[in-house]
C-alpha cells in the first residue's frame, strides 16, 4: 500500500487567512494526504501569504533560503507562461498562495507577476487566491501527490470545502470576501478584489452545522462586514456614520443570534464610516462578542481625507461614545498608522488627543511603509522620515497604555 503523501500549510496574516487555510486543509485530507508536523517532513508545503505589510511578504520570501539549504534546485514556476515544475525526491512540492497571489493576478493587479516569480523563484506553483477548490486538486494530481478519488468519489474541483479546524468550541465563517473602499495605503481591494458576499442561508445553514458539531462561539469574517448583502457599491458608500440606515448585517446577527446552541457571536472586520444606529442596537444582544474592533487609522481629518477613510475624527469619537453608553461593559479595539505622509506634527498630536478620548483597550499600531501599486505609493511621497515615525509610534504607545493600563499593545 502506498504511504500517503504529507502536507504542511504556512499561513501569515488575517483570520481571514486563518479560515482560507483551514479549508485548504480540509481540501488536502479530502485528496488523502495526511498533515505532517513540520515542513521538514512534507511532501507538499502550501505558503498562504499576507501583503498587509512589507514584513509578511518578507518572511515568505524568507523560505527560499530554507529550500537552499535542503539543495533544492529553482525551477520555473509550473503554471507561469513557460514554466515547469520538476519535483526532487527528497524535497518537498511549494505552493504559493493567498494576498501576494491575488496582487499579481487579480482585475485590480498592483504587482508584476513575473516579478514575483522572480523573487519566490523556490515556488513550483501559484494557486489563485480563492481558486484552490479547483486548482489545488489539479496540481496535486500532476505531481502523484493523489489520485483525486477518495472512497470512490472525486475531491474537490468546485466542490463545497469542509474545513479542518482546530479542536475547541470556536470557529471562523468567511460570510463576505473583497473590499471596495481602496483606502489609499492599503492592498486588500487590490490582492482580494471587489467585494462578494456569501448567501443568506448558506451562512445560516453553515452555522447550524457547526453548532451542531459542538462549536458554541462562531466568528464572522469580512474585510467589510458592516456592508455584507449590499451589492451596489453606490449604496454602500450613500451608508454614513452614525445614521439611522438600517443594514442587511444587523438583520444577520439578528438571525444568527436567535439560534440555539450558540453562546458566542463575533465579527470582523468593521469600518467605523458605515458603522449605523442599527449596528449600535444589535450590540446590545447578550451573545454579541462585548470586544468590538474599529479601525480608526488617525485622529487627524487632514490625513483621514488623504488615507480615503471616510469618516471624521469627531465621528468617530462620538461613534465610540454612544457604542459605550449602549453597551457599557464593552470593550473596544482599533488600528493606528504612524506617519503616513504628509502627517504632520499638529495631524499626530490630533492622534494622540483621539486615544486619550476614546481609550481604547487594545490599539495595534503601524509606522507607514508604502505598498507597491497603492495610490498613496504610487501619488505620494513617503516623506516622514524613519527616526521621526520611530518617535511618534513609541509616544502614541504610551498614550494608548496610559489610557487603559495594560491592556494596549503594539505591534509593528
């Protein structure tokens, strides 16, 4: 009998890439590969990548100096114009997905695809981000990593993937996917493209499985939750800050609140610019998650209107005001970018004024580095210098510990 192949999965980044993995590994077992402990011991090593940051992309690029010490050899990438894949015995198959993936192929590109084949010049293929219920299956079967067929059925190939999660009583569902925001720093719309939304009864009917499974506290994921259901992109951005605009979301948690067996209902992400009254009452239900996570970015409406955000500092501020006397047990989470350009000293300290207003209980925080193909990478200059980013991120630390004392962290 044939020992079954092996596979490993690297994911960086999001939950959403979290639930992506999860089901690529789902989809793996599926095809009868079994997961290995370490990519030391893999047949098969899928790398699901992040672009949020400069750093994510580095440490996948970092695996091309793992693949020369173990003396693999580069080859064309198999499914680039030109390519062809050759296995080694002894090392293992590498796939690339995920963000860096979507950035280069996808309608809304922002990087050379031939130039990440060049740097990642140790990968033997590139999966396309949300492809891999079709494409994954077929590589594998190319490389006798699997026939396709288990217990005399076919895997894969469009059909529904049912991911392998983690033991335990918590689990992510992807209910939207996509952004069409295009803040000016960042990657998302580019990398995932215009924003999709899941069915109505396919979220519910997923939810009561795991329920029924033993999962009591569901997350729901989204680069937009707020807009799930919303399909005219002239509507979702006609929704404002603090409105009375009811939302097809709300009605969601509604319905997926009234089920049973659910002790825990959780979301991201949310954008604070079509954060409504609607949302604020659904706060109050007893199962809703009492964290909330709100990215802010800054507390200067100069750089607000330049990072595309649509709402103020001072909607904001009052946004998180009301949220709290609703539900005031709730605790509440955001994103701060450091010296994004032209910020200011004046546009900082504006910053540093919204986090001692609002006291956040947890802030993660970012100095600026331009993304390649971004519009503020591509119109603006990064003229913040570096020591004065370092500077502003250390005080805007402190502010944000000060305002609720160990509970803010940072992260670069």
């Amino acid at each position: 009998m044939t020992a079954q192949k092996k596979y490993f999965i690297q994911s960086y980044g999001c939950q959403m890439n979290t639930a992506e993995a999860e089901e690529m590994a789902g989809l793996c077992e599926a095809l009868g590969l079994v997961a290995a402990q370490t990519w030391r011991d893999a047949e098969v090593v899928i790398l699901n990548s992040c672009s949020v940051r400069q750093i994510a992309e580095d440490k996948v690029y970092g695996w091309g100096k793992k693949w020369e010490k173990q003396g693999k050899r580069i080859f064309g990438s198999g499914n680039l114009p030109g390519g062809e894949a050759v296995q080694q015995d002894g090392l293992p198959l590498v796939i690339l997905t995920g963000c860096m993936v979507g950035s280069a192929r996808g309608k809304r590109k922002r990087i050379n695809e031939t130039e990440l084949a060049r740097r990642a010049n140790f990968v033997d293929y590139f999966v396309d981000q949300g492809s891999y219920g079709e494409q994954l299956p077929t590589i594998l079967m190319k490389e006798g990593m699997t026939s396709g067929v288990v217990g005399g059925e076919r895997a894969g190939h469009g059909t529904p993937l049912r991911a392998r999660r983690k033991e335990g009583s918590h689990a992510y569902i992807k209910i939207s996917e996509g952004c069409d925001n295009f803040c000016t720093y960042c990657v998302v719309p580019h990398a995932r493209g215009e924003e999709r939304s899941k069915d109505r009864q396919m979220i519910l009917d997923e939810v009561k499985a795991l329920v029924g499974q033993g999962y009591e506290h569901i997350t729901l994921l989204g680069q937009n939750v707020n807009s799930w259901g919303i399909a005219s992109p002239e509507e979702k951005k006609a929704i404002r800050i603090n409105s009375n605009q009811p939302l097809p979301f709300a009605s969601l948690l509604r319905e997926i609140h009234a089920l049973e067996g659910l002790s825990k209902l959780s979301f991201v992400s949310s954008n604070p610019f079509d954060f409504t009254q609607d949302m604020i009452e659904v706060l109050k239900l007893p199962k809703i998650d009492r964290f909330l996570h709100m990215a802010v970015q800054s507390g200067s409406n100069a750089v607000l209107k330049r990072m595309n955000r649509r709402h103020t500092a001072e909607e904001f501020t009052d946004l998180a005001s009301r949220i709290r006397q609703t539900v005031p047990d709730i605790e509440l989470g955001t994103d701060l970018i450091v010296g994004f350009c032209g910020e200011t000293d004046e546009d900082f300290e504006a910053t540093l004024a919204l986090v001692r207003t609002v006291r956040f209980n947890v802030a993660y925080l970012a100095m600026y580095s331009p993304r390649p193909g971004t519009f503020a990478a591509t119109h603006w200059v990064d003229d913040v210098p570096k020591i004065v980013k370092k500077q502003r991120y250390e005080r805007l630390l402190t502010a944000v510990e000060a305002a609720d004392p160990g509970r803010g962290k940072g992260n670069s």
